[in-house]
C-alpha cells in the first residue's frame, strides 16, 4: 500500500481510524457540523497558539483553524498576504472535500479563508473511478502558483488502491477562488509500466520561462515532468516525465519512502534546489535537499553525488527535534519553500506535536544559507522577531544543540519504527572564547556566524539571530543554524 495512502487515509480521510489506534488517551472524535453558526475566533496572541487544539477541533469551530488542521502546505505571497493552501484534514473529524485556505500578512498572525473545491474535482474523480477505483474523499498536496493574471491551484487526488492517483489543476482570477477545473496533468495505475505515483506536485518556472512539474510519492522516486507554460497542463498529453530523485537499497530491498518534493530557483546563487521529504509521517519525516545548474538535473547532494542514485542522501535540514522542557515534534516533512520578495526565503510544514501525533500545526521557518551555498533552517518557527545588532559578548552563554545525525547515527537506510527525536543537549560558549571550559575547543563571532572549532576535527559555521523561543514562550532569544564541515545539519538556542 502506497505510503501516502497508508497514513491519509486515516489522518485526511477519516481521523478517527487513527485515534481509534492510538495508545494514547484522546479525546472522543467529532463530527462535521455544518449546520451550526462557525464561532469566531478571538483577538491575536501569540501566547495562545497551542501544540494541540482539542477544544476547537469541531468543524463549528474551523474560522479558529488558523495555524491548526494544516497538513502539506503549499504558501506563496500574492500581493499584500501570503496565502496557505493545504490537505483537507482534521483532528478528530470527518473530512470535507476542498483543500483549505489561510492568509497571513506576517507568517504569523493566520485567518482561515475557506475551501478551493465543496466537492470532489469532477476530471480527477473520473480518471480514478474510470480505473475501477473509489477517489478518497479529501484532496491532497496542493500546489498554488500565479501566471500573469491567472492563479493556478494543482491538487493530488488517490484512491486505496495502489498508485491510483491523480494530479489535476484548476484556475481563479483570485487566489481566494472561485476555482475551475481546468484538466489532468498527469496520473499513475497499478498496471502502469513506469511506477511512479501521481500525488504531491510543485511546478518550478525558469529564467527562460519553461515549467516543469515534478511529483511523485513512494514506488519510484520523484519525477520530472516538462509543462506547457501557457496552460499549466503537460507539455505531451500522457507524458509521465523521467525519475529525478531516488533513495538507497538495504538488504536488496529499494526504500520508497520518499516524496513530497519542492523545487526553487535562487537567483542569487543560481542554482535550482530540490527538497525532499524521506520515511513516513509518523517515524523520522524529514526533509533533505540537493541542488544543481538545471532544473532538469542532476541535482547533487552535500558529497556530489546524483540524487538519482540508489543512496541516501543529505543534507538534511529539517527532522523530528525536541528541545528540552517540551514533548518534540515530529512529522516535520513535506515542506514548502518560498520567498517574501525580497530574497528572504522561508521553509513552511506541518508539525505534529510529540504528546499526541494526530494534531498537526503549521509551523514557518527562516531559511539561511552557509557560505557555501546550502540551505538551512532555523530551529525555532517564525515569529517576525526584530533582528537588532549582535555583538560578540552577547554570544558568550549557555546553550541547547540539537544535531541532525540520523544519517550518520543509524544510516537511516531500513524503515523505522518510531520518530527517534533528536534531542536537545547543553554545551556553554565561555566568554574566554573556549567551548565548555576546554582551552583546545574554541569559538570565534564574525557577524553573522559563529564558527566553532573541536580539537578532534569538527568544525561549524552558525549563522546566529534572534528568534522567538517558542518551548518557553520568551519573545525573543539568540539562534543559531548551520552546517558542520561534513554536512551535517546544526542547531541551537541561548538558554
């Protein structure tokens, strides 16, 4: 069974398999109301957004989905709001069918707008029921993107059986709606010769203004498929495009779980990054990325090797983490990346908190980049926090790290089991300039980064901010992100 049926169909479809499973006490499910007057929600505070949501987790309730029940996001700024189109899913519920919208003029402040669809599309249901199948009913991984006037919305539409799935766009003249079906892009069947599977599109646009879509979730890796720009459809009606992205063999056995793409293009660095989610939700969700010349490929990973290759690759710059004091969270994958603009790039997914792995928060992170050129992303979500002056004797103090080691901890090459937190540890930058009293462990701050250097070889490139720390509801706190000299992902905050 397809991996992304193997958790949506318990979390997008029907929520209550899955509380129903759970060892965990939770609360008894609800179901959709939609008959009752929606409650509003109340005045902004930032110390009022929760890890779970119980309390509001009705459908009356959905106006107070603001940061809540977001699951796959996909964010782009359309003028003055940033807009949030995700999976139809929620704690505790059944489903409506529509893909749900949020806008935010901050990343932080959010308002629930609505629906893309109130029913199932018409041409993506055809394809899947013309295939002897039965589309679930919740449409999935949307992707949302603006072509001079025109906004387009694809979406990913399956069925339980495996690789019976759709990806199919729809138009506006808002990115509010109304939207119209528009056509299939491309589908996948269990008799397909190519194994790959229709779900969880994103669409790049080239300096040239060629398109391509790439898609794909478990079976075969991440495909590429080549659009025609004027439509947004595939360029060769029946085109399934070519595999981009691939994970390692263990044992003799391809690991599939891979999907969940996101491409962009830095013009700055002109490069193309391709980011990638690996393993299930409810393990060790993470996100990984490559980059390269062309948005054709090949994309490389952090030692140069083709993404295409049967390894796993890194960096990885984003998995299930927990701080101390707090329960985690894991689910951290599927990302979206966009820009405000500006050049500032951010990094939007869902977050499901380590207590109860059914609620799934949005959560929005600042990316930077280390000199070399790799994306990172801050270990603490954002909260528009103002980025005054740093000088180097407010770096000396005591700090959380969190490491990133899967990859080099357990190999991360045979499927898992459980999220395997990757916990906080506390290490102390000594004013002197030394690492936790060590005089062969040092620290040295050229703004923005701290560089730190081990005597047994390790060293790290931080670029350091002030940023919200959200575990303990303090507004503001120094951070700090980067890459050790092996590619490894770093984190850290000053206590």
């Amino acid at each position: 069974m397809m991996k992304k049926a193997k958790y949506l169909l318990a979390t997008a479809a029907l929520a209550i398999v899955m509380l129903s499973c759970s060892k965990k006490e939770t609360p008894a499910p609800a179901k959709t109301d939609t008959t009752t007057t929606p409650v509003p929600p109340a005045a902004f505070d930032i110390n009022s957004i929760t890890d779970t949501y119980a309390d509001i987790s009705a459908f009356t309730y959905y106006p107070k989905w603001t940061v809540y029940n977001v699951h796959d996001p996909s964010i782009k700024k359309f003028g003055d709001y940033y807009y949030c189109y995700s999976t139809d899913v929620g704690f505790g519920i059944d489903v409506r069918s529509g893909l749900q919208i949020r806008r935010s003029k901050d990343l932080v402040q959010w308002e629930f707008v609505g629906w893309v669809f109130s029913t199932l599309p018409a041409q993506g249901s055809a394809y899947i029921t013309g295939k002897g199948g039965t589309p679930f009913n919740s449409l999935w991984a949307p992707y949302v993107m603006n072509v001079g006037s025109e906004y387009r919305l694809y979406y990913s539409l399956s069925s339980a059986v495996a690789r019976l799935s759709v990806i199919g766009m729809a138009t506006a003249t808002s990115p509010e709606g109304p939207w119209t079906e528009k056509g299939v892009v491309v589908t996948s069947a269990n008799d397909a010769s190519i194994q790959t599977n229709a779900i969880d599109p994103t669409v790049v646009t080239t300096t040239a203004g060629e398109q391509y879509m790439y898609y794909g979730s478990a079976w075969d890796g991440i495909y590429i498929l080549k659009l025609d720009a004027s439509t947004g459809l595939a360029a060769s009606p029946g085109d399934k495009g070519k595999r981009i992205a691939n994970r390692g063999f263990t044992g003799g056995k391809y690991n599939g779980n891979i999907e969940g793409a996101e491409v962009i293009y830095n013009p700055d660095l002109k490069k193309y990054f391709l980011f990638i989610s690996y393993d299930w939700l409810q393990t060790k969700y993470n996100v990984r990325v490559g980059r390269g010349d062309s948005p054709t490929g090949p994309f490389y990973d952090y030692n140069g090797v083709d993404i295409n290759t049967n390894v796993d690759h890194g960096p990885m710059v984003l998995a299930p983490y927990q701080f101390n004091g707090h329960g985690g969270w894991q689910g951290t994958a599927h990302c979206a990346v966009f820009d405000d603009g500006s050049g500032q790039y951010f990094m939007a997914h869902q977050g499901r908190p380590g207590v109860n792995s059914y609620f799934m928060d949005l959560h929005v992170r600042k990316i930077s980049w280390t000199p070399d050129g790799w994306p990172v992303v801050s270990p603490e979500r954002y909260a528009n926090v103002a980025q005054t002056a740093i000088a180097s004797a407010d770096i000396a103090g005591t700090y959380e790290k969190i490491t990133l080691g899967y990859h080099v901890v357990v190999g991360y090459g045979t499927e898992q089991t459980n999220p395997d937190f990757q916990v906080a540890t506390t290490f102390k930058l000594d004013a002197a300039g030394t690492i936790d009293g060590n005089a062969t462990d040092t620290w040295t701050y050229a703004s923005p980064y701290i560089t730190l250097k081990y005597a047994a070889g390790a060293t790290y490139k931080l670029k350091v901010e002030r940023e919200r720390d959200w575990e303990n509801k303090v507004a503001s706190t120094l951070i700090f992100t980067g890459l050790d000299n092996a590619g490894i992902a770093v984190w850290g905050k000053k206590k």
